[in-house]
C-alpha cells in the first residue's frame, strides 16, 4: 500500500511539473495568481470581508427568528 501511494505522488508530481513547464495557459496563469496569493493586505482584507458577510448573514437570520418567536 505505502509503495503504491508513493508511485501515485511520484506520478501526480511528475504530471503536474510537466504540464507546467509545457504548457503557457498554466505558466500565465501561475505569474498572474501568485503575487495575489502572497499579498498579505489582500488576503485580510478577503478575511475581514468574508466575517463581516458570514457576521451579517448570522444577524439576519437571528431577527427573523427573533421576529418569527415574538408574533
């Protein structure tokens, strides 16, 4: 079993340096997303934006249990 996962990630890793060394969409692709990925200001602000819309979506349905209890 060990020696079968080991030749599935030798063949993943294999497959996947491959494809981007060939292939220009993935090289474009990976200079384009990866100084996003490592901004640090953008990635919080992404943080901060999703807890305010998960905070939002939490308050909103709290009232309307809150309503639907007090009727």
């Amino acid at each position: 079993m060990k020696s079968l996962l080991q030749n599935s990630e030798v063949y993943f890793w294999s497959s996947l340096l491959n494809l981007m060394d060939n292939s220009p969409f993935v090289q474009k692709t990976i200079r384009f997303v990866y100084p996003i990925i490592k901004n640090e200001e953008l990635i919080r602000t992404g943080k901060v934006s999703t807890l305010i819309g998960f905070s939002g979506l939490i308050m909103g349905i709290m009232s309307y249990m809150f309503y639907y209890l007090a009727r």
